[in-house]
C-alpha cells in the first residue's frame, strides 16, 4: 500500500473528512476483517473490524505518519480486537467445545482450522495468532498482552501442540 | 506415543533449544519415526497458519462503511451508553459473587422483546414469592445490580429512540436483556434452590 494517499487521507481524515476515512477504510479493511476472523472467530469479525475503525476514527489524532497508516492501524487493531476477544470471553460460557464450534458459520477459509484455533484455550489463541499468522515476535506478543517473553514462547508450544491434536481429531472422522 | 523430546518439536523449529540440546534431538530424529512424523506436522501446521489468505469473506461491503459511516457520524452523546453498560456489568459482578454461582456465567440471547419480557416477568414473580430465603445483602446486591442495569437499558431505549438504526446501542440493549435475565435466573436459583 502506498504511503502517499494514506497519509493524506489521513490527515484528511483526521480533520474530520469522512469521505477521506472511507478511502483509507476501502484500502484497509480487508487485513483489519482478517485480523478479526482470525482472533474473534468468523461470526465476530464484522463487529470486531467496525470497533476497529470506529476508535481509528477517533484516534486519528494520534497518528502523526512516522510509520505508514497501515502500521499504526494494524497497531490499533490488535490492542482493540484483544480486548474484544477478553471481553467476548467473559460473556460467553468459557466450555468451547468443537461440536458447538461445529454448528458456527464458516467463513469459507479454512474451517477446520478456524475451529481448532477457536478451541484453544484463553491466552493461547492469540499468541499463536499474533506469532504465527501475523509474525509478531515474542517480545511484542509479551508487551501487547503483559507477559513475559517465555510465558508467551510456552503458550505457542502449547498452542501448537493443541491444534495438531484438533487437527489431526477432525481429519480422522 | 510421545517421548522426553515430542514436546521440545516447536522449540527446535524455531531455533529455541540450547545447541547441545538441538544436536542431542537431532540425534533422537534419525532413530524415533514418531518425532520424525511429529516435527514433519509441526512444519505443516506452521505453514498452513502462515499461508491463512485474507479471503472473499474479508473484502469491505458497502453495507458495513455505512454501519461505520453511521456510527462516526452520531453524536457523541451515545458514548454515555458504554459507560452505563459497565456501571451495570459492574454491579453484576458484586451480585454474581454474593451469589455465589456454582457454574460459570451463562448469557443467552434476549433479542426478542416479548420473549424478553416473558421471561422476565415469570423470574420477577418467582422472586417475589421466594425473596424472603435471600440474604438481606445479597437482595441488597441483588436491587443494586437491577437498578444499574435498569438504568443502562432506560439510555439505551432512549438512544434507540433517537437514532433507530444504531447497530451499538441495538447490541449493547440485548447485552443488557442477558445481564438483567443472568442476574434474576441466579437469584432465583439461589432462592429456590432450583436451576432454571
């Protein structure tokens, strides 16, 4: 993504152009919604990504260009979708079982995966998102979620381990 | 079957293991099929997690920019509704602990305002005949949450009333229906000793 019209849809943005803020949310909801499908789960992404940029919105203030826009917004995106996901997770009943995931709506990627990443316990799920799907390091991962570097490498082994069970459970049935 | 090295797999895959630990796997490697089988898995895992594309499904619809647009465009005055909302949850949490739950807090759906109210009402009663077994700091904690919630669900109908098609404080109103329904059907749980 060029950093050109990001900064000045921004800037636009940022002074209250709602056209602007639409442009940049054209270029970038598509790895904001991914981001979401990937940590809230496929039937939350739409509400994740529109909290998203609703507090993008409101934060634009902030965003100075120092990094490019998609940076500061991918930024934003995990502090606001982590703290949905820690959020869904004391609304919901914390027994997840697979045959209840089972009957979620797919989103057409890759289900069995979604499910078994949906399963693994609170804590877990977003360490292996963060490291493995969107290559946060261990030292972001700890600072965005206030552990420590190895408390996060042993979630991911954990993780990782779990989802080779689930996976390999779903493919024998 | 897993040995002393199944679980060390993904610390070798990402170079964590110590060099005198890494050669003494990968001595174990050339002689245990099922490690072997279990890092060549670990590979593909780590792979197939990397390679998760942003799909059809994550493209931007017009429909969600205008729930956006909508929701940037409200007055800011709508901002009071979240911090009701947590008033009210907060004020479930002292009732739920003077409750004492046995099971983890269940929240349902209560988006059907008649069902909603059904509910409700056959709850209220049921209390009613049966509040004089509550303790009189949990009825205390009990009216306290009720009229925190209450008055979170009174902002919310009158957001609502001002901006019909708020897709926010529409969810943030059914939040409130679960909270106020968890709330009456663990009083009542521990009122009557019975689980509804």
């Amino acid at each position: 993504m060029t950093a050109g019209p990001d900064l000045a849809d921004a800037r636009l943005a940022a002074a209250g152009d709602a056209e602007a803020f639409g442009r940049l949310y054209w270029r970038h909801a598509a790895r904001v919604k991914a981001l979401a499908r990937r940590l809230l789960g496929p039937s939350d992404a739409e509400d994740g990504t529109q909290e998203v940029f609703v507090r993008a919105w409101r934060g634009l203030g902030k965003f100075r260009g120092e990094s490019a826009f998609g940076t500061w917004l991918h930024r934003l995106a995990v502090n606001v979708l982590l703290r949905e996901l820690e959020r869904s997770r004391r609304r919901m009943t914390e027994d997840i079982s697979l045959e209840t995931l089972a009957a979620e709506p797919g989103s057409s990627g890759d289900p069995d995966l979604e499910r078994a990443l949906a399963a693994l316990p609170a804590g877990v799920r977003e360490v292996v998102v963060l490291h493995d799907m969107e290559s946060y390091t261990h030292d972001q991962i700890g600072r965005l979620l206030g552990i420590g570097q190895s408390a996060s490498k042993m979630r991911l082994h954990r993780g990782r381990s779990a989802l080779r069970g689930l996976l390999a459970n779903r493919e024998q049935r | 079957m897993s040995d002393a090295w199944s679980d060390r797999l993904s610390e070798y895959l990402d170079g964590e293991l110590p060099p005198g630990e890494a050669r003494e796997l990968e001595l174990h490697l050339r002689d245990c099929a099922v490690c072997r089988h279990g890092l060549t898995e670990l590979k593909a895992l780590v792979a197939r997690l990397a390679a998760d594309p942003v799909l059809a499904a994550d493209q931007p619809t017009s429909q969600e920019w205008q729930a956006i647009r909508r929701a940037i465009s409200a007055p800011r005055r709508r901002w009071m509704i979240p911090s009701a909302i947590a008033a009210a949850l907060a004020g479930l949490a002292i009732a739920g602990a003077l409750l004492r739950p046995r099971e983890p807090l269940r929240v349902e759906a209560a988006a059907v305002p008649a069902v909603y109210d059904r509910a409700t009402g056959e709850l209220e009663a049921i209390l009613r005949d049966n509040k004089a077994q509550l303790r009189p700091e949990t009825v205390q904690a009990l009216e306290a949450s009720l009229a925190a919630i209450d008055s979170a669900i009174s902002q919310a109908e009158r957001a609502l009333a001002a901006d019909p098609a708020n897709d926010y404080v529409t969810r943030s109103m059914g939040q409130l229906r679960d909270a106020r329904l968890t709330v009456l059907r663990r009083a009542v749980a521990v009122a009557t000793g019975k689980e509804l």
